[in-house]
C-alpha cells in the first residue's frame, strides 16, 4: 500500500523572509505599474521622436529602453508594435529597429 505524502511547494516564503514594501520602494522608486507599461514607452517613445530628440537613423534596443523605464521587454515589443503602425520606426529582422 502506498502511504501518502505532502508536497511542500517551491518557491513559497514565510512572511518573516519577504521584503518589506518600504525597501522594495527604495530600490525600485520608478516602477511602472504593469497595467499600462507598454502604453507608457510607447506615448515617451513616441514624443522623443516626434520633438526630435531621438534622431532619424537612431537604433532603438529593447533591451536598454526595458532597463530605462523598468519595464518588461515584452512591454517595449508591444510600444515597438505601435510605433511601427504609426511609421515611426522600422524593423530589420536580426539588425533592430530604427527611427524612420
């Protein structure tokens, strides 16, 4: 007869090992709410470009605007989906993409 056996789960903390939310704010002042984020690159993004701060010819990388704007690099895929429906950039499959 097989005894029965409890399955502790990965990965669960006890309350007294989480990070309290005073620290989690100290190190992470800016965070981007997820709800939002990639409409929130994509509206900056979008107004560096227009006012011309990021020029024509510019390489933008997703994985230095994530870092920038403490976001996922799923979220800057989807402000770079955007863009690319408004014109304002371009993407070269394996070179990046750049400002139009």
């Amino acid at each position: 007869m097989i005894k029965p056996f409890k399955i502790k789960a990965q990965g669960m903390r006890k309350s007294k090992d989480r990070i309290p939310d005073e620290v989690l704010k100290e190190i992470f002042p800016e965070k981007l709410k997820r709800y939002g984020a990639s409409e929130k690159v994509y509206s900056h993004l979008k107004q560096m470009i227009l006012s011309g701060k990021v020029k024509k010819g510019k390489r933008l990388i997703q994985e230095k605007i994530a870092q920038k704007f403490n976001v996922s690099r799923m979220a800057v895929g989807i402000a770079f989906s955007k863009l690319k429906k408004d014109g304002l950039i371009i993407s070269k499959r394996g070179v990046g993409s750049f400002v139009v």
